[in-house]
C-alpha cells in the first residue's frame, strides 16, 4: 500500500471511529503501523497511532511485544465493551511475524449484567414530579432502547407524548400509540411542538445535541447512564444516573394514572396532521 492509500484509509477508518466514539457504540480497532526497529526513523510508512487516534478513543495503545499484545487486547475489548466507546491497539507490522505467547490475564471478554439505578429516595423525588405535572413530553435517545415497555407504560400512565432522537427511533417508535416522532435536524413539527408546550420535559437515554431545539423555560429532567453527562446540554433540575430500564422499573410503581388529557390528545393530533 503506498503512503498515499494508506492515508486515505486511514481517514475513513477515524471518520468511523469518532462517529463510533461520539455515538458510544463499542469498538476495537487494530491499527497497524510499520516495523518497531523504524520508530523514529522518518520510514515513510510510520504513523503515530497514539497520536493520531488519540481524539477518537477512549483506550489507546501500541503493543511492542508478543507479551504485551494479548494483556493489551484483553484490556482493549474490557474497555469498549464495559464503556460503550472506541478501543484502538496498534500492531507493529513485525510483531505479526512473531510467534504469539500465552497471555497472563484473562483471555475471554467479562460481561456484567448489573441494576444500575438512583438511589430510592431520587425515584421517589422524580415520581413526586411526574405525578404533579399535568404537560409531560418524554424524549428517548438510544440509551432508551433497552426499555421499550416500560416507556410506553410510563407514557400510558402519565398521557405523556413520546419523542425520540433518530438513533432512539427504531427502538422506541414501534407498537407505542403515544409516539410522535424525531425532533432535531432530522424531525417532525409533532415533536417539537409538544416539547415546547410541556411544562416537564422528562429526557431518557439521551444527550440531545442541537440546542436550538431545546425549549426554554420549562422544567428539564434527565435520566442516564453516564453520569458525566446529565445537565451538559440543558438546564436540567434533576440528573439522575442509572440504566432507563433499571430505573422505570423502580419508578413506575409509585407513578399515578392520569386522565387523557389535552395536551397528549393535541399532541398526538398534530402527529397525524
């Protein structure tokens, strides 16, 4: 390959990797480069793969050794599996001549399937406010593809519309009869009308990205995983961190049944419109 196909792949596979990186989605990425014996030697083939993955990852490393390509890419695939985020290991390109070498950690991925949720008296807090607020929109990103069913119970409880970002829509959108479409660059006037006559806006799984589509003035409740990112993108009075799944399923026992209501019927009107 000479230098110039090799930049060019290069640049798609970042273009990738910080769609990757800034989507959460989980990846290894194996770079390669040329010969350790030519670090620092101008060989026209050497790339800096710490440097130039560096903005595009969350785990960055080259390996050198025999013995440190198997620890390295255990703690390369434990990082994008357990943080949702890009792993890249670089690979000299004479270490893939060299004889592999049993490795001293674990050699399998380990899953954890853990309940992550806020504590009960933050339920209990959220619930207060759900139960008191008569305009409610619920917006899913992708984060709140795991909980489907209990979104639309929670919506079926509160008569609460429900918009979703475009990586939340094909997790959310289906048999849910409160849905009322994307908002965003990509979005439908339904969804941004409801958002902008709630008086709660309840965030679930989502960092929504585009404030100009953020309304102003009403109270902003947000639920995620990473905790890093409640109230980065909106003034929120609540941030609670947890797995939506993990926590609609504590919250929705203490939710009330409300009435339909206009706001909901209105909102679902202007979906069909």
């Amino acid at each position: 390959m000479c230098r110039q196909q090799r930049a060019g792949a290069y640049i798609h596979l970042i273009n990738g990797l910080y769609e990757a990186q800034r989507s959460n989605v989980p990846v290894l990425a194996i770079a390669s480069t040329c010969a350790s014996d030519e670090f620092g030697m101008g060989f026209f083939q050497e790339t800096n793969t710490i440097k130039l993955f560096a903005d595009c990852s969350g785990y960055n490393e080259i390996a050198t050794t025999p013995k440190q390509f198997p620890r390295m890419l255990q703690a390369a695939l434990q990082h994008a599996y357990s943080r949702s985020e890009v792993a890249v290991l670089g690979l000299p390109g004479d270490l893939t001549k060299s004889d592999a070498e049993e490795s001293s950690t674990a050699k399998f991925l380990l899953k954890q399937q853990t309940v992550f949720r806020p504590a009960d008296n933050d339920i209990a807090a959220l619930a207060g406010k759900l139960n008191a607020a008569s305009k409610i929109t619920i917006y899913c990103g992708w984060g709140a593809g795991e909980a489907h069913d209990e979104v639309v119970k929670l919506a079926g409880l509160l008569k609460a519309p429900v918009a979703y970002s475009f990586r939340g829509k094909m997790a959310i959108q289906y048999n849910n009869p409160y849905e009322i479409g994307m908002t965003g660059l990509l979005g439908l006037p339904s969804a941004f009308y409801a958002m902008h006559h709630s008086e709660l806006l309840l965030l679930l799984g989502t960092d929504f990205p585009y404030k100009q589509f953020m309304p102003d003035g009403l109270e902003i409740i947000q639920v995620d995983k990473r905790a890093e990112r409640l109230g980065r993108k909106a003034k929120v009075s609540i941030g609670l961190a947890g797995n939506i799944n993990d926590t609609l399923q504590a919250l929705l026992p203490l939710i009330q049944q409300k009435k339909m209501i206009a706001f909901c019927k209105s909102s679902l009107r202007n979906m069909k419109m």
